[in-house]
C-alpha cells in the first residue's frame, strides 16, 4: 500500500467519531440541518467533520488528494478525482445521517485510499459502538486489533440471514426481494448505513445485503474489508465491484457461493 501508516489513520477516524460525532449528535437543532437533495439529509456534523478529516489526511499523505462526500454534493466534478493514478482518500464523514439526526447508534465514520480507482486501504469506526474496522489490500482486516476470519455462509437458503435497502429498487426487484424474505432469514432494510451492515457480513452477523445506489463514499471502505475478510462485494451478474464504475445494484456476500445463491433468487 502507499506509504502511509495504517494506525494513525485509524487513530484520526476514530478520533473525529469520538470528539465531533458523539458530542454533537445530542445537541443538533433544526438550523444545524438541511435537506441536500430530495429525502437526503445533511447536517452541520458532517461538514464539520469531514472538515477535519480533510486536512488531517492531507497531512497525513502530501501529495494526496481528498474526495468528500460533502465536497462533492457542492461540487460533482470532484468524482472524477476517483480514478487518478496519485493517492485519493474517499471520505463519508457521517454514513447514515438520518439515523443519527434520528438519535440512532447506527452510523459510522468512512474512509478509503484509494490509488488508481482502487481502494488499497480502508477504515470504518461506529463511534456510538465503540467499535472499528481496518482492511489492507492483500492485508487481510481487523475488527479493532482482531483479524476477521470469516466462516462460510453454508448452502442452507433458509439458514441465511440477510438484508435489501428497498428504497431506490424499482417494483420489479422490490417483488424479487419479497420473494426471498420468505425464503431466508431476511432482516429488513438493514440499518440503512453501508457502515454498519458492511461489517456485520464480514465478521458474520449477516450473510449478504442487497444496495441499489453504488456512490463511491458508501461502498469503497465497507467493500475492501468485506474481501479481506473472505466475502465477495459485486453486481447481481456476478461481476467483482469496482469504486469507478457507478452501475448500480450490488450484492454483499459472506463469499462467492452466497452471491450466486442469492443473485440467482433475484434474478
């Protein structure tokens, strides 16, 4: 990987959950939010620290560049930023906005480096949670200072449990997804926050997860420690995921056989 040490990044993501997340989530008022797009929220949280995240990993790696969700929203061309051949660190500065506006726990700090379009690194932490995840490509991942050895799901349809975010399929694959509720041990829309279901599948709290939307910030990190950890993180065609391609619908799965097994109930 670029040289850069893994700890310290792991540190500052930590750092920013804990002493601008946590604090705030208790005291946000209705000026501190506003809607971004239609059913999107952002809050002044997220701003805030994506600002810190920003110019702490700037220091971290000169000559590095960071591409910020919140950046992004305010100015689209940044994505192109994604494919360069230098280092590019892809930051979700609050996954799961809502929930945390909400007074959930299910939210998470994203960060993924990223060289040539591919993520080599990846941190999430759950600061409500306490807990933290950390990949390296070829490194395997870690659930804190723990490496993740992820079982095999099994071949067992109904002995799998999973979850779909419904939200932007169309009535099609919402009626696919319905069919295979009654098939396996299906959780529901999940916790709406690619950081939370991201590592419950590569530690095995869950076997699979269907998202439609493939925004970079959402998937880069989560999909990094997912393979490190045995899974396999693709499109319902069997395709592997790729950060630069934007085509939508894409499986999370505890491994390949688990991806064909449920991307075949779907099809």
């Amino acid at each position: 990987m670029t040289a850069v040490d893994v700890d310290e990044v792991a540190r500052l993501v930590r750092r920013v959950g804990e002493t601008v997340l946590l604090p705030r989530q208790a005291t946000l008022a209705a000026e501190d939010i506003e809607e971004k797009s239609p059913g999107e929220l952002v809050s002044a949280v997220d701003r805030e620290a994506e600002a810190v995240l920003t110019a702490e990993l700037l220091r971290l790696l000169p000559g590095s560049t960071v591409v910020g969700e919140e950046a992004c929203a305010a100015d689209p061309s940044l994505l192109r930023r994604i494919a360069s051949p230098t280092p590019v660190w892809l930051v979700d500065p609050l996954d799961g906005t809502t929930n945390y506006i909400n007074g959930s726990a299910d939210y998470a700090v994203m960060v993924a480096l990223l060289v040539g379009g591919e993520a080599v690194g990846a941190w999430i932490s759950r600061p409500a949670d306490d807990l933290h995840y950390v990949a390296e490509r070829g490194g395997g991942a870690c659930a804190g200072t723990t490496p993740i050895v992820r079982a095999p799901a099994g071949p067992e349809l109904a002995h799998l449990r999973g979850a779909a975010l419904t939200r932007f399929l169309d009535e099609e694959r919402q009626a696919a997804v319905a069919r295979l509720a009654g098939r396996v041990a299906y959780l529901g829309p999940g916790r709406v926050c690619a950081g939370i279901d991201y590592p419950m599948v590569a530690v095995g709290e869950q076997d699979f997860v269907l998202f439609w939307r493939t925004l970079p910030w959402d998937h880069a990190a989560g999909a990094l420690i997912v393979t490190e950890s045995g899974g396999y993180v693709g499109h319902l065609d069997g395709s592997t995921y790729a950060v630069v391609n934007p085509r939508p619908g894409l499986l999370v799965a505890a491994d390949r056989a688990t991806h064909r097994q449920i991307a075949d109930e779907l099809a």
